[in-house]
C-alpha cells in the first residue's frame, strides 16, 4: 500500500487518524502498533512468508535487545546481528527480486540499529513489546524509512507529541510529498522508460542525456516525496522523523552529496559499519578500505544486480579520489563544483538505472555518441512534452522552493495552494488508475 | 498493561471496518479483468468453432486459414487464375477486381464488377465461412502480400525454406494434403510444427536464406516486389504509440505521421497533434487541409481491453470518417501487432486469442477496393501468435532496431495494392446492383493485380 495509492489515503488513514485521535492519548502507541501491522498486513496481501519474515525479525530484535544488557551479552548480540543481517542477504542473493518482503531492507537496518544501540550501552532495552513494534515496524518509515535513531523513538512511543501545530505541519508535508511524487517523479520517468521501450542501443546521444537527467529527477522527487510524506505522517502522529533529503544537489562533493541523499542510511553506515571498522582514523589506505566495504555493502543493500554494483564502484571511485586530492579545489570553486556534482550524479544513476552493467554501458556509448549521434526526432519530439516537467524539476533541485515555503508555510495561502495541489495529485492518481497499462500495477 | 493489550484488541477490531472498506474497493480491481474475459463471447472466436480446446491448436487452425488458401476448392479455383494472371491483362483485373470481403454485411455496398469475380471465387467462400468470415477478404490480401517473397524467393531460396516452399505449393497446387486442408489436425496443419520451430529459432537468420513470411517466423523476411519510399509522399500513418516508434526511428520519406501515446479509435478523430508537416491539427483538420493518396491505421492495441462491438463501432466510424474526407485515399487497416507472453500476464487481452479476434474484426472492415488490411503479424509473431520476448522490453513495443523491419514489411505488403485513380471511381458507382451475388463469390481467390503478376512471375 503506497502512500500516494487511493486506498491510503481514502481508506486507511483516516479511519486509522480516527482511532488514534479519539482513543485516549495512553493508548496512543498501541494504535499505532496495530495500525503498522494492518498496514503491513495491506502493503503485503497478507502474505505468510513477509509476516512471518517481520515476527521473526521483530522478536530476534526484541528478545535479543533484553538480552543484549545482560552479563554474556557478546553471545546474544553476535547471533542475532547475524541472523538479522544473513536474513537479508539470503533473500537478496537467493531470492532476490521475486521474494523480498517489502520494507525489509529497512526494518531489519532499524532492528540491527537497535541491537547496537543496546549492545553499546546508548540506549536501555525495550521491555514493551508493543512499544517495540510500534518504534521498530511504525508505518510511515516502515517499507522505505527513514531510519530512525532508537533513541528517539523511544522517546516518541512514551510520549508522542500530539499538537494540532503538529498535525498540521505534518499534513502539509504529506501534501508536498505527494505533489512531488506525483506531478513531477511519476511522469518525469517516462522518458527513460520509453528509452528501454525502444532499446536504448537506437536513441540519439541528446535523447539518451534527456533520459539520463529526468531519471536523475525522477529518483530525487521520487524518493524525497516519499520521505516527506513519511515524515508528515510522523508528525501527524506525533512522531518526529529524521530527514531522508538535505538538498543535495546543493553539495559540492559527492562526498557531500551522500550526506545529504537518503542521509539516514548514509548515517546506519556511518555509525554502525565505517566508524567500527576505524573510520578515517587509522591512515589513508585503511581509510581507503573501510570505503570500499562500506560502498560495496551500499551496492548491495539497493540490490544484486551489477548496475548496482557499478553504481557503488563509480561512487567510491569520486568518494575516494575526492578524499586525495579533488576535495580542495572543488570546494574552492563556485561554480565548477556545482557542474563536476550534477554530471558525476547524473552519470553514476545510469547503472543504477540500466539494472545490468552491459545494460548500462549501451547507454553509455549513447551519451558518449559512439557510432554517432544518431537521429535526434526523438529528443526534439520528447523535449517539448518535458519542458515544464524539467523546469519544474530543476528549480525544486535548488534550495529556493524551501526557502520560499520557509516563508508561506504559516499563512492561510500555503493552505489554500496545498488544498488545489492534493485535488490535483488525486486526480493524476485517479486518471492513472484507470489507465488500463497502470492498472496492473495497482 | 492489561488495559494495553485490550486496546490492542479494540484498535484491531476497529481496524476491521477498514478492511472491509479496502476489500470492498479493490473488489473491482480484481473484478474486472474478469469481466473482460466474459465479454468476449465464446462463438465470437472463430478459432473455438473448429473444436480445439487446446489454444495453441486453435490459433494454429485460425492461422492456417490465414495463411493458406481458405479451402481446397478456393485453391483449385486459384491456382489457374495465378498461373494466367500475370501475362494476361485481362485475368489481372479479373483478380483486382474481386472484392474479397464482399460477404460480409457491411461491405456489401462495396463490391463492383462482379461478374469476373464470380468466375474466379464462385465457390470459395462455403468451406471456411463459418470460421472466418471477416477473414475472406483480408486473407486474400494477405495470400497476395505473402506470395509474393515466398515466390520469388527461389532465387535466393535455401535450405531453410521448406515452409515456404510449403507455402506457395499449397496456393498453386492443392494436391499437398496437409495444406489443403484447413480442418485437419492444426498440429500437422502447416507443417509449421517442425519448420516454424526452426525459423522461429534461427531469427537472426545466419544464413541470411530463411525467407518466409508466414506467422512463426517472426521477423526473418526478405522484402520482394516492394515500393519505395516515393510510394509514402502522399500517404498518412494514423496510430498509437507503435506508430509514434515508427515516426521516430523509421520515418518514411515525406509521409505524415498522425499518432501518439494512448491514441484509440475512440479519440484519434479528437486529438491535437503536431508533426514534420503540420501542427496543432486535429485529424479532421488534418484532412480537411490536405489530400492522401494512402491513409495507414495502426490502432487497437489500446482499445483490447474495451468492449469489441463498440470498439468496432468506434474503429468503421473513423474509417467511414476518413473515408468521408478523403474519397480518393486508399484506407489501409494494419492488424494489431501480437504481443508477448509478458504482456498477456499482465492482462490476458493482450493475448494471441484475443488480438485475433480483434484483427479478424479489423479485417472485416476491408473491402480490397477503398479499405485494405495488412497483417504484420506475419512476420513478427511467432508460431502461438505471440511477439518473440528479444523483440521487445515491454511485450508490446518493439526494440527500435526493429523497426525498419517493420518498414520494409509494410513495404512489401502494399505494393498489392492498387493505387492507380482509376481502379476507384468504378467501385463508387456500379456496387449496388449485384450485392447478393458479390457476397457470396468474391472472397477468396481476390489478388490485386500487382500482387498476381509478382507472385505468378516468380513461379518456377
């Protein structure tokens, strides 16, 4: 059940918003674990195998989080980081694309976040199990986070902050999320797709740039949409979400840049793989080292495939000349920096968008225009149907849109802009659902 | 705590109107695939009639009646008229002439100049009609447009070639059993069981020799007798997204392109679109403003899902339409082109059984005087009537690479069609007096003359 899916939106989060609200605020969490286990229960079409998968990494994460504070506590935490963590690699490696529960590559980084957090001694155990289901499983960063810090779920299960400024704040982040994702993702990825359509091997070099940019835009709108969505629903709870997106096409590295994109699993690799393993601290080779596992677990977390694989490799290859020598200069200039991290992002999503390394080196040699540029009728017949899109889309690339709002969010226009743009994302969705090549994907 | 876990409870319970409510929603999500699939009546199929329960059989069947001549009469019939079509000019029109789909209600009007019909194709139409009625007309056309290579391979002819050799044995000569026979066994039917199988397989054609055009192929065809790209100045392409593809990766010389993503018959008079040569234009406008020779229809991909009768509806109101506004235009139908196995599991009316009918639908709209329909189906379904899965990424558009085989096809199929001025005038004015008669003769030995003469001058 997707965020921006009718039955959300008509069906479960009102009645769900009903409950919570008019239960007393002591039952607060409980609702709220329920309501993350039907939504689950929805997301999944009650799927045995993705249930069972959650209860068994949930009581893994709960009975060995008790566990984990005790004398022998190094016997308990090993084990049950490996189970978590074999779990996924099982059904990535073996299983992958047909079987892998929704949302598990993230729940089971929230619960190995928790175990650690427990191991370390920076948190106390959870000893409710409602409350852990709730802060482990909650269902706005269940099935694509954020990941948040135990703590501070721990913090918000005892004592949510349930303020209509809250809700409100939270509603209209829920509507700008969806704007994103809707007017601007969803149909900013129809250029690439229609480039697979015909094959990429027989698109001119403009058209093959056009697809590789509003793929780029797709994914950031895409993903960002989602994430303030999640974090509106957060708020509408009571919850306070982490940020996934921090602009980051206004870094100058691509150092930064991940810092910045899908920062909360940037951070789970930070504190609980690169930082374990020495971090910067101990030289530049190992330092070196500790970068190349940790992008090379990020290529696999996104996925088996060897675009993914790609992805990562040319990833730690900026990251690691960035850290030698391209880190100063870069940050010195004003303008070059910005033009080095928009192609170098640009480019390295082409794997990860072709799926498969050979895929991706076609589309290459069409950037590159080996063999020529080839007819350009299909970039000037595309262009003029994505100009806006690619405005739209370049100008939300830029911190304006945030400060602009920074200054509306409080006054009855922003409310007045918002309510149109929630009836119009309604209407896209409602127009695309009945689209009978869309429909299948409902 | 107790109270804790009792709200559970409650919450839980509270939640089960939700579920109701969401059940009750997606209820007409699952429902209506099934509902598409009982709107399709069962009797509509022609291929069920002959009693296969098994789909491969049936389209195999329906396939054959495509292909092959439609009965072992109609090919005796044939077979003569071939062989002196093309040296005498009068045989020549005689074929022309002949308005394949003149049994049909519809096209009754149509039919002209019966009376050297009558003699070629007097008692063709009996055997097959109850299969395939809207086919008689289109198959012909069909047979034309696949004679043609299939004969005039020989020079190139290799040793893959067996079916084809098959082919063209079976219209000129119903002697060979398993061809002249459309009721038989299906498995057997075309022999296509084992060379299907063969050129289907060796798609990239190594040997560069494997020359057929039936169904099964997909894609291995050698263009002969086509016209070029001068043939197109004066013509339109009217489609959806396939045609877009062809717009854009295998544009043909000065001709007009009409389409875009999503077009159906429903909205192809409606829409506002631009291309090379006009902008902004409905296709009313379009042609109000400019006179075609040729106006190609490649629509219906969109439309499967929808209900038949009224896509149908839809589909012979727009050719009335274009009909309408350019008299003088040949109006050629294009089959909907099949799509791959992927595609169908998405929703089974992307499936062989039910492009088929539909085509058959389309094909029925022909009358091989105004209104032609070609079938690229030869060459770029597979011997179920499914797209091969390496042509295409979504199951239903090609790779672009192939599109200049799509091009050359289209080619090669309408250089059977007469576009000379003045094979229309006379079809306008003298169809109504004989129709009872047209629609029973006319339907299966109709070649255009160029076909003929193509096909005939290449037999060994």
């Amino acid at each position: 059940m997707q965020f921006n899916s009718i039955q959300f939106i008509f069906y479960f989060l009102p009645v769900f918003l009903a409950v919570y609200y008019i239960l007393p605020a002591n039952f607060g969490t409980t609702v709220l674990a329920a309501g993350s286990f039907l939504f689950y229960g929805f997301a999944v079409g009650w799927d045995p195998l993705a249930l069972g998968v959650l209860f068994a990494a949930f009581f893994t994460a709960f009975f060995g989080g008790m566990a984990a504070e005790s004398e022998k506590r190094r016997w308990v935490f090993w084990p049950a980081v490996f189970c978590l963590g074999m779990s996924l690699v099982f059904f990535k490696l073996f299983l992958w694309g047909i079987l892998l529960p929704v949302g598990m590559s993230f729940y089971v980084f929230q619960l190995i976040a928790y175990l650690a957090d427990v191991y370390r001694g920076k948190i106390r155990a959870e000893r409710d199990v409602i409350d852990f289901f709730a802060e482990a499983f909650l269902f706005p960063k269940l099935l694509s986070g954020p990941i948040a810090s135990s703590r501070d779920l721990q913090k918000y299960a005892r004592r949510p902050h349930r303020k209509l400024f809250t809700f409100h704040m939270g509603l209209q982040e829920f509507i700008l999320g969806l704007g994103l994702k809707v007017v601007l993702a969803n149909r900013l990825g129809g250029v690439w797709a229609q480039g697979s359509t015909v094959g990429f091997e027989q698109v001119s070099t403009p058209y093959a740039w056009l697809a590789a940019v509003t793929f780029s835009m797709r994914l950031y709108f895409d993903f960002y949409g989602y994430s303030l969505m999640a974090v509106g629903l957060g708020h509408m709870v009571g919850w306070n979400l982490p940020m996934n997106f921090l602009e980051p096409y206004s870094a100058k590295t691509v150092s930064d840049f991940y810092r910045r994109w899908h920062a909360t699993l940037g951070r789970w690799f930070r504190d609980y793989i690169y930082i374990p393993l020495g971090g910067s601290r101990r030289g530049t080779a190992r330092t070196l080292l500790n970068l190349a596992v940790v992008w090379a677990l990020t290529g696999f977390w996104h996925g088996v495939g060897g675009g993914y694989m790609m992805w990562a490799g040319i990833l730690f290859a900026l990251i690691a000349a960035e850290r030698l020598f391209l880190k100063k200069p870069l940050e010195r200039s004003r303008v070059v920096c910005h033009i080095y991290l928009v192609l170098a992002i640009v480019l390295s999503w082409v794997p990860f968008a072709a799926g498969s390394a050979g895929e991706a080196v076609t589309v290459f040699s069409r950037l590159f225009a080996v063999g020529g540029v080839g007819m350009t009728a299909d970039f000037l017949d595309c262009l003029p149907k994505y100009a806006w899109l690619l405005a739209g889309g370049v100008l939300f690339a830029t911190p304006l849109p945030r400060k602009l709002w920074g200054k509306l969010q409080k006054t009855a226009l922003a409310d007045v802009f918002l309510f149109f743009l929630f009836w119009a994302c309604l209407y896209l969705v409602a127009t695309a659902r009945q689209d009978p090549f869309i429909y299948f994907d409902f | 705590m107790k109270k804790r876990y009792a709200a559970f409870g409650i919450s839980l319970l509270l939640s089960l109107v939700l579920v109701v409510a969401v059940g009750a929603f997606q209820k007409d999500a699952v429902l209506a695939p099934l509902a598409l699939e009982e709107d399709m009546d069962p009797a509509e199929v022609p291929f069920r009639l002959a009693g296969d329960e098994d789909l491969k059989a049936r389209i195999e069947l329906a396939r054959q009646e495509q292909t092959a001549p439609p009965a072992p009469p109609a090919a005796e019939e044939t077979a003569p008229t071939e062989t002196t079509g093309p040296e005498t000019a009068p045989a020549a029109t005689t074929g022309m002439e002949t308005v394949p789909a003149g049994n049909t209600a519809e096209t009754t009007a149509a039919p002209t100049e019966p009376s050297p019909g009558e003699t070629a194709g007097g008692q063709t139409a009996a055997p097959t009609k109850e299969f395939d009625e809207p086919l008689n007309g289109t198959a012909s056309d069909r047979d034309s447009a696949s004679s043609r290579p299939l004969g005039s391979g020989s020079a190139v002819e290799g040793s893959g070639a067996g079916l084809d050799r098959e082919d063209s044995a079976g219209q000129t000569a119903p002697s060979v059993p398993e061809e002249s026979d459309p009721t038989a066994p299906p498995a057997q039917g075309e022999g296509s069981g084992d060379t299907g199988a063969d050129n289907g397989g060796g798609e990239t054609a190594g040997d560069g020799e494997v020359l057929s055009v039936t169904p099964g192929t997909s894609g291995e065809f050698t263009p002969e007798a086509t016209v070029d790209d001068a043939w197109f100045d004066d013509a339109l392409f009217i489609g959806d997204s396939r045609t877009d593809g062809l717009r854009l990766y295998a544009r043909i010389g000065k001709a007009d392109y009409f389409c875009n993503t999503g077009m159906t018959v429903f909205t192809a008079l409606k829409k506002s679109l631009s291309d090379n040569a006009f902008s902004n234009m409905t296709l009313e406008q379009l042609l109000q403003s400019k006179t075609y020779g040729k106006i190609l229809i490649g629509l219906g991909i969109n439309e499967c899902g929808s209900n038949l009768d009224s896509v149908m509806n839809a589909y012979a109101g727009l050719v009335d339409r274009v009909r309408e506004l350019q008299p003088g235009a040949k109006v050629i139908l294009q089959a909907v082109m099949a799509c791959s196995p992927k595609k169908e599991a998405q929703n089974r009316c992307f499936g062989p059984e039910n492009l088929f009918k539909l085509n058959n639908r389309i094909a029925a709209l022909a009358d091989g005087v105004n209104v032609f329909y070609i079938n690229v189906n030869e060459v770029f379904a597979d011997e179920n009537g499914y797209l091969p899965a390496n042509f295409s990424s979504d199951g239903c558009h090609l790779y672009a690479k192939y599109y200049p085989l799509w091009v050359s096809w289209i080619k090669s199929a309408v250089a059977a069609i007469p576009v000379s001025s003045e094979a229309e005038p006379p079809a306008a004015t003298e169809g109504e007096t004989t129709d009872g008669e047209t629609s029973a003769s006319t339907p299966a030995p109709a070649e255009t003359l160029p076909a003929e003469s193509a096909g005939t001058e290449s037999q060994p």
